[in-house]
C-alpha cells in the first residue's frame, strides 16, 4: 500500500469515528461495539447481543490464556478488552481514531487491565517488524481496505501471525448482482468515504492467495438487519441530544444511513459474513475443534474461564 493509501485511510477514519463519542454512546451498547451483534433470540437486548458477539468471536478464535491477541482496527476496545478480561490473552488494540484511543485507554484504566490490554493509535502496517501473534481478529475493517488492497492486507495479516495461528475477517459483503445506487453513493461522500463492498467468495479467494487456509465461514446477514434497527430506534430516541452534539445534518445523516444499511440487509442485497482462516505449519498444529459444538452451546461457559485459566 502506498503513503497516499495510508494518507486515504486515515482521513476516512478521522472522517467517521472521531466525530463524538458521546454522539456513539447514544445509540451504540454500553460496551460501545459498532459492528454486527448475534443474537440468539430475535427478542435478544443490542447489549446482550453484542457480549455474545464479543464471545462468538473469541470462542472461533479459540483464545486461550498467555497468547498474544491483535485486534486489528480495535474500535473502542471492546473487543481487546473483553477478550483479556475473559480469556487472560496479551491482548493488543490499533486504531487510527484518537478519539477511541483515548476513550479505550481509560476504560482499561478503570479496568485495572494496563498489564494485559494495550490500545494504541497506530496503524497496523507498522506493526509488521514487531513480534507475531498467536491470534489476530480484523473486524468491520475489510471494508475500509479497498478491493484493489486486498492481496497486501492479507499478505500483511498472514506475516502478522505465527504459525498455527488463527485470523478472523468479519465484514459486510454485497451479492453478485449488487449495483451501486444513489443510497451507496450518498452514504460513500457523506459516511465512509473509503468504502467498497466485495462477495463473500472473493474476499476467500483472495485469503488462499496469501495462503490462508479458509477454517469457517459463516453469514450473519440478518443479525445485523437487526443491530442496525436498534441502532437507529436508539439514536431517533436521543435525537435532541444528538443534534445538540453533532447538529441536525450529522443527525439526520447517521439516521439514515442506519436506516438504509437495515434495509439493506433485510432485503439480502449486502451480507454479513466472518471467515476463519488458518496459517498452516507442518510443525505446528492448528487449534481447530472437530465441531461447531463448543462455540454455539448457549450454557458453556466461555472456554478460557471453563477449563479453569481465569
């Protein structure tokens, strides 16, 4: 990737994410998740939903204490956090948003997790000469990195992981017969002004070519139909305070840009998907169950605190 991408990508960032994080707070979950949640019942709370979420995630990623955990693209550390907290990983968080740096910085004060939860405003292709980790997730970040981008991020990520270590990409995907509308268009200048959607089977192919092994795929499209519905319910019923934060046209924006991503995902014209894949080593085994059993259980407990690590 070139420094004018670089350059691109943190605009793009700075653009969308450090606008407010009071204004996020007013219709994201109290562990300020932004990216699909998985509810288990259609009737499932947004917060209940994203914890599972945060769990799906460590649970395919097969967490287990001591390993070294990147969070590529971290958000407000919920994931980074969650993951230390609940699984006893070195667990490490990179962002391009200050504003989520800061926030992610004194939750893991308040957390008393500085010894083993780090988020930094960093960008992860200068974390290639560093030591590799055991387990990296990329969540909500695919979008964001550009089609034409793809080889190199996932040569990047593959570089990033030691061998026998497991990469899960989770991002929005569109269909084979999706064409760019005046929504998309609207939500690229005013929103993500660096997004591109891809299918899910291009996104894998691509994955091999860096020498993935493809572990797991999995769709959940109407998960985020839903995640987005709430999201707006839930910023339609702050609107005063929203306005009073960020004004009318920000507002009026971000609600229909929720709006429309639920419709969209609701009429299957855009998906959801996360793909697992491996780095495969002849001397080191991947950590893979034989089953689906241990991740979807809803009565296990999660696996670091089952098998006795916290």
């Amino acid at each position: 990737m070139t420094p004018d991408r670089r350059t691109l990508d943190k605009n793009a960032i700075h653009h969308h994410y450090d606008l407010s994080n009071e204004f996020y707070a007013l219709f994201l979950d109290p562990q300020m998740v932004y990216t699909c949640a998985y509810y288990r019942t259609p009737d499932t709370s947004l917060a209940e939903a994203q914890r599972d979420k945060l769990d799906l995630v460590c649970r395919k990623l097969r967490l287990r204490s001591g390993e070294r955990y990147l969070d590529i693209g971290c958000g407000w550390g919920s994931l980074a956090i969650w993951a230390a907290k609940h699984y006893g990983v070195q667990a490490l968080g990179v962002t391009l948003a200050q504003e989520q740096v800061k926030y992610a910085q004194e939750w893991i004060a308040r957390e008393g997790l500085q010894n083993v939860c780090r988020v930094e405003h960093r960008d992860y292709r200068d974390l290639v000469s560093e030591e590799s980790h055991d387990k990296i997730s990329a969540i909500g970040i695919i979008e964001h990195v550009g089609i034409a981008n793809y080889r190199a991020f996932f040569d990047e990520v593959y570089g990033l992981l030691r061998p026998g270590g497991l990469f899960l990409n989770h991002g929005i995907t569109r269909n084979h017969y999706w064409t760019r509308t005046p929504q998309w268009d609207f939500l690229v200048e005013h929103v993500f002004p660096n997004a591109e959607l891809d299918t899910v089977s291009h996104i894998s192919s691509v994955m091999e070519q860096s020498l993935f092994e493809i572990a797991d795929v999995e769709g959940l499209r109407e998960h985020y139909a839903l995640t987005c519905r709430h999201w707006a319910e839930r910023l339609r019923a702050n609107q005063d305070t929203a306005i009073a934060l960020v004004g009318e046209r920000k507002y009026r924006t971000w609600l229909l840009y929720l709006t429309s991503a639920s419709v969209g995902f609701e009429e299957a014209s855009i998906g959801l998907h996360q793909i697992l894949g491996a780095k495969r080593s002849a001397s080191v085994g991947v950590p893979l169950p034989t089953t689906r059993e241990s991740i979807y259980v809803e009565t296990a407990e999660p696996l670091a605190r089952a098998s006795g690590m916290r």
